[in-house]
C-alpha cells in the first residue's frame, strides 16, 4: 500500500517549474508530487534525428511517450517501420524505439503525461 500523501496543487505552464530548450524544441514542465506533465513544442522542421539523438546519443527515442496533440502535426516510424501521425486532437502511446519529425509548417505542440520527466536529458 502506497502512503503518499497527495495535496492539491495547480501549477501554469506559463510558468512551469523548469523549461529545457533543446536546439528547435521547448519542454515546459510542472513537477506535481512524483507526477511530471510537460507541454513540448517542436518547431517545423524539427526531427528527433537531427534536435534530440545529438543530446541522448541514441540511434533512436527510447522513451515511451503517452500524451495529447494540442496542434500540428507529428510523423512517428518505430524502428521497425511502423508508422503513424499524430495530429490536432489524438491522445497516443509510443513506445521505445522511435523517431519522428513535424510535418508541415505549424509548430507541434503536445501534453506529454509519461516520460516528460526524462525527455531531452543529456546520457
């Protein structure tokens, strides 16, 4: 049995606890008890290649990604070559083994509920 004691918090994403801006990319998050929820915006022309393996040295995303698009639009190809895009109004689940990229010319903007926490941190 869990004894976490949990409070009500509220907390903007105008004005989140911490902000990581990877090269294209901006991650605001809000650190709720042991919960992490990040808004991510990726720019158009952004891919996890070229903005994000430079700083986790993977050759893919191995985090799994649960969340919601709030716009734009995101091509996702797991790395065995399934592929889908998430667009304005999708909740999704990725799971380790990944790539993306934007597609269009509208910034990506998602609520991520799951890895958050650990997205864009240096290996």
């Amino acid at each position: 049995m869990s004894t976490t004691t949990h409070t009500l918090q509220v907390k903007s994403h105008s004005k989140p606890d911490e902000r990581r801006a990877p090269n294209m990319t901006l991650l605001e998050l809000n650190h709720l008890d042991e919960f992490s929820i990040g808004r991510m915006t990726m720019q158009p022309g952004w891919t996890w290649a070229d903005n994000i393996k430079p700083v986790v040295n993977t050759d893919s995303c191995q985090l799994l990604h649960v969340g919601y698009c709030l716009s734009g639009s995101l091509e996702t190809v797991l790395d065995d070559g399934t592929t889908a895009t998430i667009t304005v109004g999708d909740s999704y689940l990725i799971p380790p083994g990944h790539n993306a990229r934007v597609v269009g010319d509208e910034p990506y903007v998602a609520i991520e509920m799951h890895s958050a926490a650990s997205y864009g941190v240096p290996s």
